[in-house]
C-alpha cells in the first residue's frame, strides 16, 4: 500500500538556499523553529517515508511578509508545477489563485492545462469570503473540471488572516452547495476537530488531513477521538505540512497518539485506524490519478 502526504509546501528553491536566504520561523511549531526556505534536495530527503506527495504554493498578495513562508508571488503555481514535472511518479501539484482576482478561473485553467490537478485556497491568508459569489463561482468551475480543494481550515499564527473564515463549518455551506466537489480540510480544522468530523461524516466527498495535528498531543486525540465516534475515519488522509514537519514525523506522531493516556481509562485510538489513516487511498478519493505511473 503506497503511502501519500497530501499536504505539502513546494520547496522554495530548485538548488541549495544560500546561507543568506534561510529563514527560520518561529511561530508554527511548539517544539522548534521550522526552516521555511528550502531546496528540492532537502525536501526529497526529508519526505523520504511518503511514496506520493501533493505540493502547493499559495496565492497570497505578500507571502514572504504575511505568512513566514517565502516564495516569489509571480511564480506561485510556476514553481509548483516546475517541481512536480521533475518527479511526476512520486509528486501531484495543486495551484493556487486568489478567487476574487477577475481572471482567476482564466488563471485556474492556464496551470490545470499545465498538469496541476487540484487547488489550494486558504480564505484567512487570501483574505476573501469563502461563501462569496466569486468564491462560489470559483469552486464552481472546481467542481466541473474536477479539481479537488484543499482548503487551510483552523488555526493560524498570522495575526491579520481572519479565523472566521476557517471554521469548518463554513466548509459544510460549500459542500451543500457543490455536492460533487472534493474538499480536503486541512489540520482537521485545528482545534476544530469535532467541527471538522461532523462535516465531514454528512457530505460523501469532504475529507481531512491530519497534518501538523500531532504537534497538540490533546488536540490530536480528540479530534481522532471524535472521528472514531462518529464513524467517519476512513475519511482522513496523511498529511505533514512541509516544511513544518515532514512525513515521517507526521507518520510517527500519529502512532504515539494514545501515550498521552498512560494511567487513565480514556477511550485508546486503534492502531488499525492510525495504519489505515497513513496508508490511506488518498489520490482514489479525490478521484486523482499519477500521470507519470506505468
Ligand atoms: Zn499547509
């Protein structure tokens, strides 16, 4: 069974990031300082324990600014689609456009033509209304050509990007309104898991990512927990948030989920549910093939 990361941040440079250049950013991790400038080399050896990995940029107006995450506006989805073309057995792009820009199925449709095969938006850093007519409009043509959405959901660091926007339950509007439309949320809209699984369970192609969710140990079992109770874990794929953290890490977080419970009579997550969760058939349920795979 092959192992997919279906949440990752293509890397910044194609060769090695001058010393100058290297970035670290302190405040997406409780543990450590995450490098977000990084080569396709050191992403390659760091996601070694994934077998397929989704990378992305996302299309905000000032990233090096607003997000800690550096890469050149103007090449957003270029980049993404560059990387992916080098490796395309192991690696599927998603673009990224700003739905309210007035070309941006225009531009959707330039980077679909160029191989990328899904999107990802984050209403919060994009800082548009994700139940607006022009998102709709947006996810509309997503939902004709067959482009999965991953949308950011839950938590974030940057002051100026609007939670609101990232409660899962703006996600259950979407879904209602584009029943065929595949929707990822990430982080299992962290601390939102509860949020996420009940919308989630209801709609037959709404998913979740479990990445960077071990980083909150209560977090993260709760927010299993709650997909346990409510029947609704085989919808949760493997994600790690590269460069926040890597597959493995994600890989091994998960299997560590229940030491938090040592002494207690908590419910324990199966070891089943985190095997099935990391060897997940997540490129069947976004109805996603490898073009580059025999
Ligand atoms: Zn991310």
């Amino acid at each position: 069974m092959m192992i997919v990361d279906v949440h990752t941040h293509t890397p910044t440079h194609r060769d090695m990031v001058p010393e100058s250049e290297r970035t670290e950013f302190a405040a997406w991790r409780t543990d450590r300082p995450v490098v977000t400038t990084n080569s396709w080399a050191e992403y390659d050896t760091t996601m070694a324990d994934a077998d397929v990995t989704i990378a992305f940029n996302i299309d905000v107006e000032d990233p090096a600014g607003s997000t800690g995450i550096p890469s050149s506006p103007d090449r957003i989805n270029e980049a993404t689609a560059e990387f992916v073309a080098a490796d395309p057995t192991r690696r599927l792009g998603f673009l990224s456009v700003n739905p309210t820009r007035p070309d941006a199925i225009e531009e959707a449709e330039r980077w679909r033509q160029a191989g990328l095969v899904g999107v990802k938006l984050g209403a919060n850093y994009q800082v548009f209304d994700p139940l607006s007519d022009k998102a709709f409009e947006f996810y509309s043509y997503c939902e004709r050509n067959g482009l999965p959405i991953l949308f950011h959901q839950g938590a974030s660091p940057i002051r100026h990007a609007p939670l609101r926007y990232t409660y899962p339950l703006v996600t259950d509007e979407v879904a209602l309104a584009f029943p065929e439309l595949r929707i990822v949320m990430a982080h299992m809209g962290h601390p939102w898991g509860r949020e996420t699984v009940v919308t989630m369970r209801k709609h037959p192609h709404v998913y979740a990512d479990v990445s960077s969710i071990y980083l909150r140990p209560w977090v993260c079992y709760e927010s299993l927990l709650s997909a346990v109770e409510w029947g609704a874990t085989s919808k949760l794929l493997l994600g790690s948030d590269f460069p926040i953290a890597t597959t493995g890490e994600a890989i091994a977080g998960l299997r560590r989920v229940n030491e938090i419970l040592q002494g207690t009579a908590l419910p324990r997550i199966p070891t089943e549910l985190i095997e099935q969760i990391i060897h997940a058939d997540a490129l069947g349920m976004l109805g996603l093939t490898l073009p580059g795979a025999s």
